[in-house]
C-alpha cells in the first residue's frame, strides 16, 4: 500500500474537514472515522487506501482547525480521546457540555454520539451521509 502522508489537495481537504466539525452540535460527538468516510476519496485515491488514511487526514486536519472549530467533538473510534497534548483540555470542553465519561475514560456512543448533519446539508456539500456510530452498530473505519 502507498504511504499518503497527506490527502492530495491538503487544503481543500482540510477546510471539507472543519466544516463537517462545525456542525457537530454542543454535547455531541464523532469520530475521526466518521467524518473520513462522509468526504469522497480525493483525487483517484480507491477506496481501500482512502479508508486507511482518511481518519488519520483528519486527525492532521483537526490538529491544525481554526479557533471557530469545535475539535473538542471530535474522537477516536473507540470513543475515547487520544492521548496528545491537550487531552485533558479536550475531556474538561466535553464535560462543560454535559458529555460524560465511563470509568475507562470512554463516551457512549448510543447517547453522544453525532447521527451527522442533514442528508440535504450533505447532497450540497458533495459529502456521503455518515455512518453511524452507535456501538452495536458496524462502522465503516
């Protein structure tokens, strides 16, 4: 598999990302996954490889967000936040917003988590619907 350290056109991809976050509303959250599999594989990226790298994109993406995203919303697939620099800073915003988490440090998906913005909201911004994310159901990442 080619190594992608990055999506083809990082910019463009990158603005896609945090205008997905924009949308997760206060005491709401989702994941890296979630929001690589509502943006189309760039380029003539396949799928397989796109499905490999795309969470870590936004990851990169989300690291670099404007002051007007939310990245505290945003999480691993396991519903925990990943360990980095700000972590705790990132735990304490959630909180504020009355999401809780379990003795392991994890957010329930079934009550936090995001069902993703308006089908419509996704047709006009070229996106896919996002998969869910409840933890009895399958994710695609």
């Amino acid at each position: 598999m080619p190594g992608f350290s990055s999506p083809p056109n990082p910019k463009e991809y990158q603005a896609t990302v945090w205008e997905i976050a924009r949308q997760v509303p206060p005491g709401k959250v989702t994941t890296y996954g979630q929001i690589a599999a509502m943006i189309p594989p760039p380029g003539t990226l396949n799928l397989r490889d796109y499905e490999a790298f795309g969470p870590r994109w936004v990851g990169g993406a989300m690291a670099n967000c404007p002051e007007d995203v939310p990245w505290q919303r945003v999480i691993n697939s396991q519903g925990k936040i990943s360990l980095r620099p700000g972590a705790e800073l990132q735990k304490q915003l959630l909180e504020s917003e009355g999401v809780k988490f379990n003795e392991r440090g994890k957010i329930d998906f079934d009550i936090y988590g995001w069902n993703g913005p308006d089908p419509e909201w996704c047709q006009i911004h070229g996106l896919f619907p996002p998969p869910p994310l409840a933890k009895n159901q399958p994710r695609l990442f």
